[in-house]
C-alpha cells in the first residue's frame, strides 16, 4: 500500500493507493483510494465502480510479450529500438511535469484541473518515472506507482500533439517501448501485477474516439479487464464548495483530482 499527499490549490489530499477497501484517514481535507479490489459500503465514502487492464507478471517474460499485439505493440517497440530511442528512469520530472501541464492544456481542461497536477517534488518522492529521449529531445514518459507487490499506471504525457506525421508515429512507438520496460522492470523486482490505471467504460468509448482509442492501446499489452471501485471521503465544507463551483463552470460537479 502506497500513501500520496498532494496539495491541491489551498487543499491537503491524500491518496491511498494499493488498498483493498476504504477507511478513515487523519489530517487531510479529502481522501481518495483509487481502484481497490473489494466492493463495500464505507460511511462517508462515495463509490464508483470503473474497470481497469492487469497484466499478471508472474507469468514468463516471453509469455507476456507474446500476449502483446503483435502488429500495433510488439510492431511498434522494435522499431523505437531501431530508431535509437534511448530510455531515461528517475531524471525528468521538472520536464515531465511541465509536459503533463502543457497536454492537458492543449486537451482543453480548465484550469482547476491542471493544477491538480502533482507537482514535480511530489512525482519524484513517490512515483518512478520513465522517459524517452530521442536526439537530444525528450518525446514523453509515464510515472508510476509501486509497493513491492503491485505496480500501476499514474501520469501519462508526450509531445504527441501538434507534430508531424512521422515524430507523431516516433512518439508513439516510444510509448509503447516505455511501457514494456515498465513491465520487464517490475517483473524483475518481483512485482507481480502490473495495473494500467484505469480503463473507460464501453459507453464513453463508443461516445469519444479519443477513449476508444487510449482503451485500445492499453489493451494491446494482453492484460485481463478487471472490475475495481475507487472511493472518496471530503472532510472539509470549504472542499465541497470548491467542488461545487467548479461543476457549475464545467456544467457538471466533477472532484478536484
């Protein structure tokens, strides 16, 4: 089980991630536990029930890379190795946390939700970061989360958008290459699940083609579709009208993340 404490504008939240089911947490304004296993009633709590992909990683090494697609996953990490992109663990979170803050921008998200964003120090003391480098130049990475036993998915971001059609296609093999070098890390610490972070249901993704196709490229690493139930408790009042006022400017209540 991993603890994550994060400001978010004046608020203190902690994220309780790794667990099974939800329970009351000390000296914070809000309290989120994100995809847990079991589904309960906890008082205060709300539930919402999503899914998410996990790959097993006691399996053989080679048993995983065979379960990958091969003309989009397995396609597209040998050819970023042919291409020279070069792997990066634990180096760039001042970059990556700007990258994170400039895509989500580019995406259209107000502003409340950028600043939601995880600030670099706090990507550093609890995730474990790996990017790609390609000439000088970093395309993106992706941070994780890890507690010996489980590791998953937090923060994705590149430079994917406003490019090339070749440097998009580039990008987008490093992804892929990222990812299995996520996964042959974690196996070899002895990590035995590997937990993308979250997929969209089939009726947001039959609604957006954006989820459909971020679904579809999880997916293409062979991973098993689980059900989880993430839960959020607000202590403060101040909290629940932030929340309040951010779903009449968004047109709909959606938490602080």
């Amino acid at each position: 089980m991993l603890s994550v404490e994060k400001s978010v504008l004046l608020f203190k939240v902690k994220e309780i991630h790794f667990s099974e089911h939800p329970y009351d947490v000390e000296g914070c304004h809000v309290v989120s536990f994100p995809l847990c296993r079991d589904k309960v009633e906890a008082d205060g709590f709300t539930r919402v029930e999503s899914l998410t992909s996990v790959i097993d990683l006691t399996q053989d090494l080679d048993e995983i890379w065979r379960k990958l697609d091969k003309k989009s996953s397995r396609y597209s990490i040998r050819r970023a190795q042919q291409d020279g992109i070069n792997l990066r663990i634990n180096r760039d979170y001042d970059e990556f946390y700007q990258m994170n803050k400039n895509l989500l921008k580019n995406k259209g998200f107000s502003t409340i939700y950028v600043v939601g964003v995880p600030k670099a120090d706090v990507m550093e003391k609890y995730g474990t970061l790996f990017t790609a480098e390609h000439k000088g130049e970093t395309l993106g990475g992706h941070l994780y989360l890890e507690d010996g036993a489980n590791i998953k998915l937090w923060y994705s971001a590149s430079k994917r958008l406003g490019v090339d059609r070749d440097k998009a296609t580039l990008i987008g093999n490093a992804n892929r290459l990222l990812h299995w070098e996520a996964i042959k890390y974690a196996k070899d610490k002895g990590i035995k699940e590997f937990d993308w972070g979250g997929l969209c249901s089939q009726e947001e993704a039959d609604k957006d083609e954006r989820l459909k196709a971020i679904n579809s490229f999880k997916l293409s690493f062979g991973g098993e579709i689980v059900t989880y139930y993430s839960y959020q408790k607000v202590y403060s009042k101040a909290y629940e009208l932030a929340q309040f006022l951010y779903g009449l400017a968004s047109g709909g209540i959606r938490p602080v993340k």
